[in-house]
C-alpha cells in the first residue's frame, strides 16, 4: 500500500487537469518576456496581492533572495526570525549573494512583535551595520505555521517606516495565511515592499514561486533573476500550472487546516508525543517524541515501517505537513500508523 506522505506540502503531484493546462499552455522565450503565460501569471499574482507587478521565478529561495537584493546593498542587517527560512534553511544565501548581516530575534512560533523589532534596529554608528529590512515570514515554517495577525505586522511596518527600514514577507504560504487569519491577499501585501509567494507549496504546482512589488523594483528583479541563473525559456508550461493552482486549489486550504487539527489533537493524545494542539493554525503539524527516549530519525523509521512519513525538524521535534493528496482516509490511516509508534507508554 502507498505510504502517507506528510513530510512536506511540496509532495504534491500534478493531477490530470493540472498536467492538461500544462500540455496545452501557449509558449514563448520568457528571456525575451514573450511567454503569454508566463506574463498571464504575473499579472494574475500581482493583481491577487495588489501590487504594480510580479515576476516568475524557479523557487522560493530564488524569490526571497532576489527580494533581499532588490532592498540592500552589501554590509546592511536583515531583521528575522530566529529560525526564518531566509536566515537559516537557504544555505547562507543572503551573506554569500547579497553581503548581508542578519539580526535574529526570537520570535513566538517565529512571528517578531513591534516591539523586539524596534529593540534590534541599529542605531547610527561606525560599529554597527545599516539596519534596513525587516522580514517577516506568514505562514511561519518552523513556527508550527503560525499566522501573524494584521495589526501586528501593520505596526511592525508603521516602525519600519519611521526608521526608514523595507517590509519583506516570506509569503511562501501566504494564501494559507489568509485561508487562516481572516484577511485578503490585498490586505496582507500591503505593508510590505515586496512579497515572495510559492505555487509548490500546498497550492499543487510542481515548481514555481512569484516576486510581487512595484513595477520599478520587478524591472531590476529580471536582471537580478537573470544573475542568479533563473531565467527560463519557454516556462509557460510551468506557469500554467501555476495558474491552474490560483484558480483551483486555493479555496480548498481549509480542508488542509480542518485536517491538520485534527491530527494534532491526535497526536496530543498519545502517551509518547508532546504537543499543543492550540498551536496549529495551518497545515503544518510539528511535535515532539522526547518521551519516546529515541532521536526523532529512530522514529521516523519506525513510522516509515507502518506507512506513514514524516521528516526529522529540530533535536526532539518531527513535522508532519496536510495537503492537496490527503483526503480524510489518508489522514485516519495515517493517525492508526502514528498511534501504534507514539501511543503506547
Ligand atoms: C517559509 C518558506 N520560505 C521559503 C521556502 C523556499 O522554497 P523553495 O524550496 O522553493 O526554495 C520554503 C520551503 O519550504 C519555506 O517553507
């Protein structure tokens, strides 16, 4: 029997309909902007977070590092999340590509409030880097997909301002965001300077994320894709799923956070697991096995025995991810799996 993957919302496959849009996408070479649906996609995803302008580009850590370049230069501090995925998981990218010097703050299931921002801004001084970005990540990945609420990143971004400071969202899940917080796409985007959505990630799309900001910043985003090797040829066919992710799967994020709560109250209710199910607002179920006495890499392999698939996610932590292929029973067979590793003292 098929195993239940729950180790990333990236597992997804593309279905039929999806892979139909795909074969059928009108092409042209996007290095010359000539792909229709390439341009279709971006205008699409700008219009969705109301900015000016979006470009098209091969993943998320592409997306969120081009954003980076787009507000600095060499020897400026980026303000983030202990644990944001732009610090820590894209192999130290922003030092290498961009000179840039990062300020973590530990954050409440990695969401930064006005307040420690404000204690980490820079002030003028020969000693010191020039303080000038905040970025903040919703959905937060290691946050157990924590959601920021509106007010807050509004005042974080009412700080920056004054501070002369940039607004950057790691949007990588930014519709599941919304799906959960209760507010538009519009609405998030507005206090950022730029915003880096992903279509691989819970919405069925097999590669793709979009930077979204003001026409003038998109126009040296290309050349900047163009530098970091990101330019594609006749990616319509890839930006067609995309498309066909906006259209289809996005109303559906919901079923995905019913499931994950769920699981979590399982989880919760197994003698050897340690979580609270209060925490999980999205899709992405992290928990802790300490009470097993085993590293989280013995546990995975004795879940992978019963069929069911996880990754390792800190020292004592493993994550399990819902998505577009886990429906109910998937979830109940995954919950029996995970109850006959976890659940016996
Ligand atoms: C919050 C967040 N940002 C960025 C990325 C990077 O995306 P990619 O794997 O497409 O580079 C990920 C990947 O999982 C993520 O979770």
């Amino acid at each position: 029997m098929e195993k239940i993957d729950l180790r990333s919302d990236t597992v997804t496959r593309p279905g039929p309909e999806m892979r139909r849009a795909m074969a059928q996408a009108e092409v042209g070479d996007d290095v010359f902007s000539e792909d229709p649906t390439v341009n279709l996609l971006q205008e699409k995803t700008a219009e969705l977070l109301g900015k000016e302008a979006a470009l098209f580009v091969p993943s998320g850590t592409m997306s969120n590092q081009i954003c980076l370049r787009l507000l600095t230069r060499p020897g400026d501090e980026v303000i983030c999340d202990l644990h944001a995925h732009v610090y820590r998981n894209e192999a130290a990218a922003g030092a290498v590509m961009a000179g840039l010097s990062f300020y973590p703050l530990a954050g409440d299931q990695g969401r930064l409030s006005r307040d420690q921002v404000a204690s980490a801004i820079q002030p003028e001084n020969i000693h010191y880097p020039r303080t000038r970005v905040v970025a903040l990540e919703n959905t937060n990945n290691r946050g157990n997909g924590a959601v920021y609420d509106l007010a807050e990143i509004r005042a974080i971004a009412a700080l920056a301002r004054e501070n002369g400071l940039f607004m950057h969202l790691d949007g990588a899940r930014l519709l599941h965001a919304c799906a959960a917080g209760g507010y538009s796409p519009r609405e998030l985007a507005a206090p950022f300077d730029t915003v880096s959505i992903c279509l691989s990630k819970g919405l069925g799309a097999p590669v793709g994320s979009v930077v979204v900001s003001d026409a003038e910043r998109i126009r040296d985003a290309v050349k900047i894709r163009k530098q970091y090797g990101g330019g594609m040829r006749q990616a319509g066919i890839l930006a067609a799923a995309g498309i066909y992710a906006l259209e289809h799967n996005v109303e559906r994020l919901g079923e995905d956070h019913r499931r994950a709560k769920k699981l979590a109250q399982a989880l919760a209710g197994m003698k050897l697991v340690k979580l609270n199910p209060d925490h999980i607002q999205t899709n992405i179920v992290i928990f802790d096995i300490s009470p097993t006495g085993q590293t989280p890499a013995q546990v995975q392999a004795r879940l992978e025995e019963e069929g069911v698939r996880v990754i390792p996610f800190g020292p004592t932590t493993l994550r399990a991810v819902l998505h577009l292929d886990i429906d109910d029973r998937d979830l109940e067979r995954a919950i029996k799996g995970l109850g006959r590793v976890l659940g016996d003292g």
